[in-house]
C-alpha cells in the first residue's frame, strides 16, 4: 500500500450525514464500509439494501456494506474503483480527492458525466 492512501483513511460523513464511511486498506486497495446509517424516516430499523439489483441481496443492511471498492493512489487521487449507491441500486466508477480544505469529494461517473459529493471527516 502506497504512503499516500493513508490522508483517505478514516471514517467519513457522508452529505447530510447519512451514513458514516470508514475508508481502510483492503489488500493493496482502499475500500470503504458503511458503519453507521439513520434509519429511513419514520422507523426505527436499520436500513436495507431494498434496491439491490440481486434479490438475495435485498434484505441485507446497509451498515456493514461495502460501498467504495478498488481504489489505488494516482495523481493527486484515488483512482480505478467504484461507488455503489444503495439509493437506487448502482455501481459507479469513482475517483476520491482529497480537497485543501480536508473534505473528501467523491466523483461518481457514468460515460463522461460525474457527480460530486463533499465528504467531512468523522470525529
């Protein structure tokens, strides 16, 4: 594992803190594992990954899940591994910057087109 993959280690918030994201090295990788989610409003249990494309998977949580998987230090950021979101059930190619100011934007691309999220690092 390469020096600079540690300034990604650690627990993340994700927007609107949702969920909490632990980012760690998974062999020569970084990977990142839901540790902590709300729970969908008006209930009181844990999410599910109800929109899982599998339907084996359906009922498994969301706290425990895999969400960032495969990333490798490039230039400047993490490259060549992949976001799921378990919003709507996909898989992204994703790239992890870490930013000046200490957040974490997270590149989730389909094709050429990318949407951003700003992660704030977990106490």
């Amino acid at each position: 594992m390469s020096s600079t993959a540690g300034p990604i280690s650690g627990r993340w918030h994700t927007p609107e803190n949702k969920a909490i994201v632990e980012i760690a090295p998974c062999g020569a990788q970084l990977c990142g594992t839901i540790v902590s989610a709300v729970p969908l409003p008006r209930t009181t249990t844990p999410p599910l990954d109800t929109h899982n494309p599998d339907p084996a998977l359906r009922n498994r949580l969301i706290i425990g899940m895999r969400l960032l998987s495969g990333f490798v230090p490039g230039r400047g950021n993490w490259t060549g591994g992949t976001i799921y979101n378990p919003v709507n059930g996909k898989t992204y190619k994703a790239v992890l910057t870490l930013m000046p100011d200490g957040q974490l934007k997270v590149s989730g691309c389909v094709a050429f087109l990318c949407q951003d999220q700003f992660w704030r690092r977990a106490k």
